[in-house]
C-alpha cells in the first residue's frame, strides 16, 4: 500500500486529477449543450465552439487519456488501474463539489471510468506484442476515441428517447427558422438589389452602344418600340432597387403561415415519419459520427503528442 501512494504515484494522481476538472471547466464555461444542436440554434453553437473556452477544452481532453496510456506501457497493469480509477474518481469527485454537473455527466464519468480501464488493459497488451512506443500509442488512442463515439451515441439515446417526439419537433422547428429565420431576409433582400445592379449593368451596356443609339433615327414602329421597352425596364429597375421594394416582392419570410407551410412541406418528405419516430437513433448516430470524425482529425493528433511528451518524462526520469 505505501509503494501505492509513493511520491511519483501521488504525483501521477495529481496530473490525472487536474487534468480532469481542467477540461470539465473549460467545457461548462464555453456554454455548449446538446439542446442547441438538436434545435439547430447556429448563434449559440457557433458562439460555443469558436470561444476561448471550447478551444482549452479541445486542447486538455485528450490530457487525461494519454496520461493514462502513458502509465499503462511499460508498468505493473494491477497498480496502474487501481492508481488511475482513484485518480479518476477524485477528479471527478472535485469537478462535482465545484461546478454544478448534471446526472449526463455522472453517466458520462461512469462510462469514462469503464472506457478506460479496457484502455489501460489493450495498451499493457500491446506493449507485450510491440515496444514502438508511437504503434502502441496509435493502438490505444484509436480504441479511446471509438469507446468516446460509442459513450457519445449511448449518452443521445439515453437523454432523447424518453421526450423523442418532443426533440423531434423542437429540430423540425429549428429547421424552420434556419430557413426562415428573422435575419434571412437580409440575405435576401442584398441577393435583389444585387440582381438589378447587375441587370441594371447590362442594360446600360447596350444602350450606350453605337448600335443601339443608331436606332434612335430609325422611323420603324417596332424599333421605337424596343426602344420604349428598354427604357421602361431601366426606369424600372432603379426605382425598385429598394428594400421596400423588396418587402413587397417577397413574402414576410418570419410570417407564421409561411414556417407553417413549409413544417408541413418538411412532414411530407419521404421518410420523415421514419426519422421522427426514431429520432434518438437517428441523431445520435449523426452527431457520434461527428465526434467519431473529431476525434480522427484533432483527438489523436494532440493526444499522441501528449502521449510521447509524458512516457519521456515519467520513463526517463523517474
């Protein structure tokens, strides 16, 4: 027990432990929530994952799972998981005296904790198979984000299937408004004066051509109507290049029977009623194949540098 708790072991506590309520911290303070992507809510998701807080969160949460593989390698496998469950438990122990953490993330710890020790196990089988440090490291982060996609997906359906009807109409009218929101109009209104700018600009091309001002003396009855013609669609078109203009060409797109039509275009689709009464399933397959996909690209790029940095540091100098 007292080589248990040596000096280097309580030090290895301590890291895992930080590294923890670190990455809780960073991620509660960036605001994210499942709710804001099942509604399909842009202003807050982007607000969330373009901060300063989501960014740390992105940057520490691999620290904790590569300082578990570096312990894992080259180790006695009883101590090593016994020391990282306690360090665990005790990070998560201190996030939930701290911050106020919700019964997602007490089923998120629990599945962590079990993720991990079937990590700590491969990782000590692959070292007796291989010594190349960066195989064994690949090995294990790629087992770590495929457990994390699947705790991803078990954590949808568990937080979605008892209200689905419920999400799936909140995501049916965060469709809507994506679509129809109130600030789409503006979009819409720069695409209409664009579009008679540019209609604008090849009218006065033409008339300001010689061949054109040549059929000004022309006494022919359907050249001075062309002429005619010409000139009303100019005069036209720079008396409608005007938002007001354009509020009454287009439809109030914020209009309640408008986002009710297209609800009802939205449920007439083919398999809808298939995707709402399986929403659960459907939206958490979509977002772990997100996470599965960020993993890929940012998780097991940063935590294999981690991984390298602390198997130098606790193997050549402890």
């Amino acid at each position: 027990m007292s080589e248990l708790f040596s000096k280097n072991n309580l030090f290895k506590i301590g890291l895992i432990s930080i590294s923890i309520i670190l990455w809780v911290y960073f991620y509660l303070a960036s605001g994210f929530s499942l709710n804001q992507l099942i509604t399909l809510n842009l202003g807050p998701i982007f607000t969330s994952f373009f901060s300063i807080n989501f960014l740390m969160f992105i940057l520490l949460f691999p620290l904790t799972s590569s300082l578990i593989i570096a312990f894992s390698i080259n180790s006695n496998i009883s101590e090593n998981v016994i020391l990282s469950i306690i360090s665990m438990l005790f990070g998560f122990l201190i996030s939930f005296l701290v911050f106020p953490l919700s019964f997602v993330f007490i089923l998120f710890f629990v599945l962590y904790i079990i993720a991990h020790i079937f990590i700590m196990y491969l990782s000590y089988n692959k070292f007796g198979e291989s010594d190349k440090f960066t195989s064994i490291s690949n090995f294990s982060l790629s087992k770590v984000s495929l457990f994390f996609t699947i705790i991803i997906f078990i954590i949808c359906i568990i937080i979605i299937m008892p209200s689905q009807n419920e999400y799936a109409i909140k995501s049916e009218a965060g469709l809507v408004n994506l679509i129809v929101g109130n600030d789409f109009s503006k979009f819409l209104d720069a695409s209409y004066n664009i579009g008679n700018a540019s209609t604008l600009s090849s009218i006065n091309y033409i008339t300001s051509s010689d061949e054109y001002n040549s059929l000004r003396y022309v006494n022919d009855v359907y050249v001075k109507e062309y002429l005619s013609y010409m000139s009303d669609i100019e005069k036209n078109i720079l008396s409608a290049n005007d938002s007001k203009d354009f509020k009454k060409i287009y439809a109030n797109l914020d209009d309640v029977s408008i986002k009710t039509s297209l609800l009802e275009a939205i449920d007439s689709m083919p398999f809808m009623d298939l995707v709402k009464n399986n929403f659960a399933i459907v939206f958490a397959i979509l977002f772990a194949s997100f996470i599965n996909l960020l993993f890929i690209i940012l998780f097991s790029s940063v935590g294999l540098l981690y991984c390298f940095i602390f198997y130098k540091l606790f193997y050549k100098n402890l």
